[in-house]
C-alpha cells in the first residue's frame, strides 16, 4: 500500500505544485523535498546518471561559494548563507541523476498532471488581477490581489517548455496544448517583465533549433556563454546614457534607468576587488549601498535618461545586481561568472546527448535560453525557490523523456 501510494506522488506533485506555487513561490522547496523522496524510493535498486563535466562545475562552483567566505566581508553571514544554497544544489542535483536513471512507468501521467496543475495555476493567475473587481471585498479578493505571480511568471516559463518537450507523442494530449497555452497567457499577462522577456526568446529558440537542429544547439553552447560573460560588462562600462540619446531611445522608465545604475554601482565595487570578490550574498551588505545618488557625478548622465521626483530613494543596491553575470563576479570574484557561464554550455551541449527527439532538444534549449534571460534581468541568483524551480524544470524534463533517448546519453554512471 504504501509503495503503491508512493507511485502516485509524483503525479500529484506534480499537479499540485503549479497550483499551489502561485499563491506560495517557496513551496517549491517543500516539493523538492516530497519529489526526492518519492523518486528515489521508486528508483530502488538505488541508480542515478551523472554528467561528469556538468556535475564537476556544479561541484566547482558550489565550493568557490563556500570558500568566498573566508574572504567575504563578513565571513558569518557567507557561511550561513551558504547552507541553503547547499542544500538547494545538492537536492536538485541527486533529483536530476534520479530523474535521468529511471524510466518511469507513469512518465506520462506526471505530464499530464503537471499540465493539468499549470492549467489551474494559469488561469489563476490569468484572473487574479481582476479579483478585487470581480469578487466581493474580503479575504479571497485580497489573495488573488497579492499572491506572488511575478515570481510564478518564472516558474511558469521555465515548466511551458518542459510541456512542450513532451508534445513529441501523437496525438498531443488535450490538457498538454491547453496547459501550454494557459501558461503562456498567464506570463505574458501578469508576469514581470523579465519572464515576458524569457518566455518570448525561448520560444524563439525553439523555433530555431527545431529549425536548424543539433549544430544550433552546439553553436548556441559557445555563444551563450560569451554572452553572458561579455554583453552586462560592455553595457555598464560603456558610454550608455550618450548611445541611447544618441540614437533617441530617451527618457527610459524608471526601472531601466535603475538598473543601470545599479549596474555601474557594481562594476565599480567589481573593479575594487576585481579577483576574489566580496563574499557569498556580500551584494545585500556592502558599505557604501546605500550612499545618495542625487548629486554624485558618477551617475549624473544616468539619472539624465530620465525624471527621478526630488526626494525619490533610489538604492545603488537593492539587496543584489539583478544581474547573474554581474553578481557572481561582485561576490566570487572572477572565477565565478566563468564557472556560471560554463554551465549554460554544458547544459545545451548536454542536451544532444539526452534529448533525442528534435522538439524535446529544442524545448530544452528554450527553457536554457529562458532561463539566461530571466537571470540577466530578475531575481537574486542564489535564491533558493529559483535555484530549486531551475532543478525542478531540468529534473521533469529529463523525468519526460523516454530512456530509450536519454538512456544512452546521459553521461556515465
């Protein structure tokens, strides 16, 4: 009995996660937990399939981030910080070696359960703004109103293309086609503005590489790293206030023109300590963040792109970067964004060794290709309901494909 029950948790999960990831985004850590659990019970004899290269840099850049602090400003603060980020690495990486190893008898079922949950969340999270206005004042109204879908958008985004990588089977299932298209809605219409971004350049690239095939998935494993290693730096070094009024681009919102301060900012603490960084989640504590920007002649070209009000607080760092590249060099040093950009490479390298139908390859690289993007413009890249929701997505992807494809191409034992 109990074994029986375990063998429809996944498929619950699944359904459930999406749901109940809406009102909640660090739920995602409670699924990861009861997913490990019930895929590594149902895996036994225990098996998992690692990747050697891939695991070798996840390994390698978890440790430069436990040894940032002995360097960190404040060494206590990186350490314990560093706990959670291990253990949201360490849960996602053995879920996905689970994940990659099994060749799951309810493979299917977990799809559509998933694609039944991103059905409900999406229209949810479709409906949600309109709450205050369609339900009566109270409890359920102020929900709807508040629930966090910004974050959900992410999540959202990332889980659509693992649901297009299983519209391989003909016919495509009702709930799937439905699903995708409910999810897709719900980011474009009550996502931030990063998942819209995201989720439109995926879809761009799977178009691509279904198009082009598995040479557009090896040429976008060099040139997504040199991207994210080169495109942030050449942004907020060069001179960008005189590009974009140059070229009539002006007045930028205020959002953007933040975000370019708040570029600057860091590549000035960057050039400070440009080898060795200022320590794991260090971008929150840094001295000086909080310094006035009216009136220093740093950013005086950029507070011109458009019209703060007088008196407006305008944080030179609001808790992180928003910026992947740029928060992994400010607190790891060097190393750090070259070790994060070698994981995009890896990771669509990775996918013409598992993915062998071309609509699964080309979902995978939408969500990589989506994901980059979400970390170039959103969120604190150590954060643990993103971390987890990226493992999440890559576990369930590698979960969907028949091992006939993955079996031979997952990389040695």
């Amino acid at each position: 009995m109990p074994y029986t029950a375990l063998r429809k948790l996944p498929v619950l999960a699944a359904l459930l996660f999406p749901i109940l990831v809406v009102f909640q985004k660090n739920f995602t850590s409670v699924y990861l937990i009861v997913l490990l659990i019930a895929v590594a019970f149902l895996a036994r004899p225990f098996s998992v399939r690692l990747w050697t290269p891939l695991v070798a840099v996840i390994g390698a850049l978890t440790l430069l981030c436990l040894l940032s602090a002995l360097w960190s400003i404040d060494p206590g603060h990186s350490a314990t910080r560093f706990i959670r980020l291990g253990l949201a690495v360490a849960g996602g990486v053995l879920l996905c070696a689970l994940a990659a190893a099994r060749d799951a008898d309810e493979r299917k079922a977990t799809m559509t359960g998933l694609a039944a949950g991103l059905l409900v969340a999406g229209v949810i999270a479709i409906v949600s703004p309109f709450g205050p206005v369609l339900l009566p004042p109270g409890s359920v109204a102020t929900l709807l109103y508040w629930m966090p879908v910004l974050s959900y958008g992410a999540i959202a985004t990332l889980m659509t293309f693992v649901l297009v990588a299983t519209m391989t089977e003909r016919p495509v299932p009702v709930v799937v086609s439905a699903a995708v298209v409910a999810s897709a809605l719900a980011v474009l219409l009550s996502g931030n503005s990063a998942s819209k971004v995201a989720l439109i350049a995926g879809f761009a690239a799977v178009a691509v590489f279904f198009w082009l095939g598995r040479k557009a998935v090896f040429a976008a494993a060099v040139v997504l790293p040199l991207l994210f290693l080169a495109l942030p730096v050449t942004l907020h070094t060069a001179d960008t206030a005189g590009f974009l009024k140059a070229h009539g681009w002006t007045p930028l919102d205020h959002s953007a023109t933040h975000r370019l301060i708040i570029g600057r900012y860091a590549m000035g603490k960057i050039e400070e300590r440009p080898i060795l960084g200022w320590g794991l989640h260090s971008s929150r504590i840094l001295p000086d963040r909080d310094a006035p920007v009216f009136g220093n002649p740093r950013y005086a070209d950029l507070m011109g792109l458009t019209n703060f009000a007088p008196g407006t607080k305008i944080e030179l760092m609001p808790m992180h970067p928003h910026n992947a590249t740029l928060q992994t060099w400010l607190e790891l040093g060097a190393l750090g964004p070259i070790l994060y950009a070698a994981l995009y490479g890896l990771v669509l390298a990775g996918l013409n060794r598992v993915a062998g139908s071309r609509l699964a390859r080309a979902a995978g690289g939408g969500a990589v290709v989506a994901a980059f993007v979400i970390g170039q413009l959103s969120f604190n890249v150590w954060q643990s309901w993103w971390l987890i929701a990226q493992f999440l997505a890559a576990a369930l992807f590698l979960y969907a494909l028949p091992k006939t494809q993955a079996g031979r191409s997952t990389g040695p034992r």
